[in-house]
C-alpha cells in the first residue's frame, strides 16, 4: 500500500493545530509507525486495535478542527459557483444551440454529396470538408438505439450484478453460480 502524500518541509497547514494533543501522534509520523507494525500474534492484533482506536479519536480531533473554516469556503464556493452558472447556462444555450444547427446542416450536406457521388469499394471515405473552419471540427460518430432486446445476441447481454451480489450475500460459501467465483473476502470495521 502506498504510503499518503507528506508535507513539503516549510509547507503550512491553512488551520493551526497543537499535534500534542493528538494521541497516536504527529500525523506525518503515524504511517511510520503503522508500516513498522508486525502482524504475528493475538497480541499484536489486540496492540493494533488500540492503535487504530487511538487513530480514529485522532481523526475526530482533526475532522472537528477543520470542520467550520471547511463550511465556510464550502458556502462561498457554492456560491461563486451558482452565480458562475447562473451567467454561463445563457452562452451553453446559445453554444448547444449553434452546435445543434451545424451539425444538422454538416449531415445533410455529407448525405447529400454521398449521394451524388459515384460509390464503389474504394470510395467510401467521408466527402472532403467545404470549407475550413477556425473553431469547429466534426466527428463522425455512430450511435444505436435498442429496438428488440429479444433478439440480441447473448455476447450483447450484461449480467445483473444486483442480483448475484444478493444471492452471494444470501448464501455465502454455499452459493454456486455457474460462471462465477465465489470467494469470501472480509472487511474490517472499526466500533466507536
């Protein structure tokens, strides 16, 4: 596991904190401490739990000491942002808008010269722009759009994850699916 990102020597912290008051110690030094950590018996375990008890209490002080300087800029990112948005849905209109009627016009013209041109093996590229534009390009894309799902081809259909999570989750270890691994994986919880 990578280690998280350390501080710049000189580097300061935008809220001050006493790192005395805090009980598994210096947050610079504490993945020091956790990587130097053995995993070898019920006693180291039960020493870990105390650490990561001692590591939560800690996260708690430092969540607390950022929480209202963190509401602050988030009220005033929110609303720089909303003003932002409020002045820029004008020009996304007008843009999309404009983008909707070249794009119109930029098919009908391709259609219309594919259909006056000769076509043969050879020649099946897209007809040469008109004319060269500053601003915009255009990207031939293909899209699709279901019109029967009883009769696409099994390589086109998508399991439903929801479903095998749930029966897993039901059954454990006695679950068979065909076509799936079953395997336990657990997870550590911390209690406060």
């Amino acid at each position: 596991m990578k280690i998280p990102y350390k501080q710049e020597p000189g580097q300061k912290n935008l809220v001050t904190m006493d790192h005395k008051q805090l009980v598994a110690g210096d947050p610079d030094h504490v993945c020091d401490l956790i990587v130097a950590m053995s995993m070898k018996s019920d006693t180291d375990l039960a020493m870990a739990d105390v650490m990561i008890g001692r590591i939560r209490n800690d996260k708690k002080k430092i969540e607390d000491a950022y929480q209202e300087p963190v509401d602050r800029a988030h009220k005033a990112h929110k609303k720089l942002t909303t003003e932002r948005n409020d002045i820029l849905k004008h020009y996304d209109w007008a843009e999309n808008l404009l983008k909707d009627k070249m794009k119109t016009y930029n098919m009908e013209s391709d259609r219309k010269a594919l259909a006056e041109a000769e076509v043969t093996t050879t020649s099946m590229s897209r007809p040469k722009p008109r004319s060269e534009l500053k601003h915009t390009t255009f990207i031939e894309k293909w899209k699709y759009r279901i019109t029967d799902e009883t009769k696409l081809p099994r390589n086109y259909m998508m399991p439903d994850e929801k479903r095998i999570a749930a029966t897993v989750r039901s059954m454990g270890g006695m679950a068979e699916i065909n076509g799936i691994q079953i395997y336990r994986d657990d997870e550590v919880r911390i209690k406060t």
